[in-house]
C-alpha cells in the first residue's frame, strides 16, 4: 500500500492538514504495522500525526488495525466486570498506589488485566512491582483469560500480545517524540474488558480518548490526567477526570482529601520499590491511603458501573 498521499494530506502544515476517517487510519496504519513497512514512510507517518494531532476517529481506526495483530483478540475475552488497567508510563516520584489498589480489588474479586511495556528508561513499571508482588505474566490472550480467572488478577507485556504495536513503541528514543502508538497501546483493551481506567499525562487527550472508546463501543471507562502519566488518581486535586459510559461523556469531579500534593521530585527507584512493599503490607502514608481508596472507588465503578456516592457527575455530551 502506498500511504504517500495519506501523509500528505496529514503533513500540509497548521491549515491545510487533514484528519483521516476510521476506516482510511485503519488501512494505514494496518499497512505500517507490517514489519516490512518501509522505514522512512512509517516516521514521516508518526511526525506528520504528532505536529498535527490525532482525531479521536483516527484513534478508533489506528486500535482497530492494532487489534487486528492481537493472536486471539474477539475469542478470549476478561470475566464479566473485568478492569482494563493500561500501564504505560511507569513512575518516579513516587510509588505504585494504582497497583496496591489493584491488588485489595482482586482480593475482593474484582478481576484486573494489566498490561504495559516491561522496561521504561529512568522509571519503576508496573511490571517491576507486580513481579516482585508474584503477579503472573501472561504471554498470550489465552493464558491471560485463564489466569484471570483463577487469581483475579494477571499482567501482560505488549511486546508480547501486539509484538508489531510495540515495535512502534519503541521507536520513541529514534524519533526523539512520543508517537500515537502510546495511546493506541493505552486504548487497545486486548480482552475485551468491561471497564477500564485510563491515565494520560497531556490534557488534550482527555476528550480524544474518551471520544475514541466511545466509537470503540467501551462499556464504560474514566479517563484522567493520572499521576506521572500512569492511571493514578490523585489524593487531592484532580484536574480531567471523564466518565464515559456507552455514548455518554461528562466530567466528574470527588472532594479533595486536604493532603499533601503529589511529589515533585524524582526519588531513588529501589526505594520505590520498597514503599510499594510497604503498601501492600499495610504500611502507607495518609496520601497514599487516599489515593489507594480513591483508586478503589474507581475500579468498583469500573467494574459494576455503581457511581461512587461522593463523586459528582457535571454536564454530558
């Protein structure tokens, strides 16, 4: 497939670029995940998105051609109120809460899949504390779904459910960008789950992947500016925080804990570590006990779709 005149149209400058239809991102994109794209064409591709923004239709069409690499994908889905937890950030500043919460919701029985990348430079994943927590990986959709279901809660590496998605990936040092491809990856939902919480660090991107799991037919999902990137909620403060269900979109807003702000400096990685033992052993400072309850709040809604009490719901769209 020849996508020059798709970048062209994409890479006309701040006027003249064009935002592609689902189907037309779908062809695309589906071209430039085979292996033997042609190199040159694929980084003009993920540039020209990049300085002109991606639609959420756009999205919707770039997940519908990663989904389409997944072994399995539409055959084996989550248990019923599953929560998709897309891990793609990794953290710093401060330890994992979102994955100590995780932890007390598949103790309760809520099932949880995360999935990210399994090395970030300069930052603990999720897969680094889950490992040392005895989570399990899964390396297929299939073991996925089965470990799911008998320990309630089961990681799984991108390189290893969409090994094309994460080639792209992983060409952000290259590019020396961010591409599309970390949203796609935030927004692929593999098994099919009924919830999901998804983080993002850029604001824009609120209303964009809210908009694309939409038309991706999500059950319900929040979408938030999350701690460092990761789908953390914060203890206090929260700036977007959408909640989409089926066609409905609105902002919702919860009381703010009257707690310290989220650290600002990066910490030793080891420690982090540390404290996010700690956690799970019930030792954690009064911010990170009510980001582990806020987060609880959250995979409960995600899960059955029972709006938290304290929580408000503004206009919807």
């Amino acid at each position: 497939m020849d996508i020059a005149p798709f970048i062209k149209r994409i890479a006309r400058g701040k006027h003249g670029s064009e935002h592609l239809s689902r189907a037309e991102a779908e062809s695309v994109f589906s071209a430039l995940l085979d292996p033997h794209a042609d190199p040159l064409q694929l980084g003009a591709f993920l540039i020209g998105q990049r300085m002109k923004g991606e639609s959420s239709t756009e999205l919707a069409g770039f997940v519908d051609a990663a989904r389409a690499c997944i072994a399995g994908f539409g055959s084996f889905t989550a248990p019923p109120g599953a929560i998709d937890l897309p891990c793609y950030a990794g953290k710093r500043r401060a330890a994992h809460a979102h994955l100590a919460a995780a932890m007390q919701a598949c103790d309760a029985g809520i099932p949880v899949f995360v999935h990210g990348a399994e090395h970030i430079d300069g930052r603990i994943t999720a897969w680094q504390v889950l490992q040392q927590a005895g989570v399990k990986r899964a390396g297929s959709l299939s073991e996925v779904t089965t470990i799911l279901n008998s320990e309630h809660i089961v990681y799984a590496d991108l390189a290893d459910l969409c090994p094309e998605l994460s080639r792209i990936y992983m060409l952000r040092p290259k590019l020396g960008i961010r591409s599309f491809s970390n949203t796609v990856a935030r927004l692929l939902n593999p098994a099919r789950c009924d919830g999901q919480l998804n983080g993002f660090f850029h604001t824009p991107y609120a209303d964009y992947m809210a908009m694309a799991n939409r038309l991706l037919g999500q059950p319900r999902s929040l979408i938030f500016m999350g701690a460092e990137g990761e789908p953390e909620l914060y203890a206090d403060r929260q700036k977007v925080l959408l909640r989409q269900q089926g066609d409905t979109i609105c902002q919702v807003s919860y009381p703010p804990a009257g707690l310290d702000v989220y650290p600002r400096s990066q910490q030793n990685l080891n420690l982090l570590r540390e404290h996010f033992t700690a956690m799970l052993a019930g030792e954690v400072s009064q911010r990170q006990a009510a980001v582990i309850a806020r987060m609880g709040e959250a995979f409960g809604w995600a899960s059955t779709g029972e709006f938290p009490a304290t929580w408000t719901m503004e206009a919807s769209s």
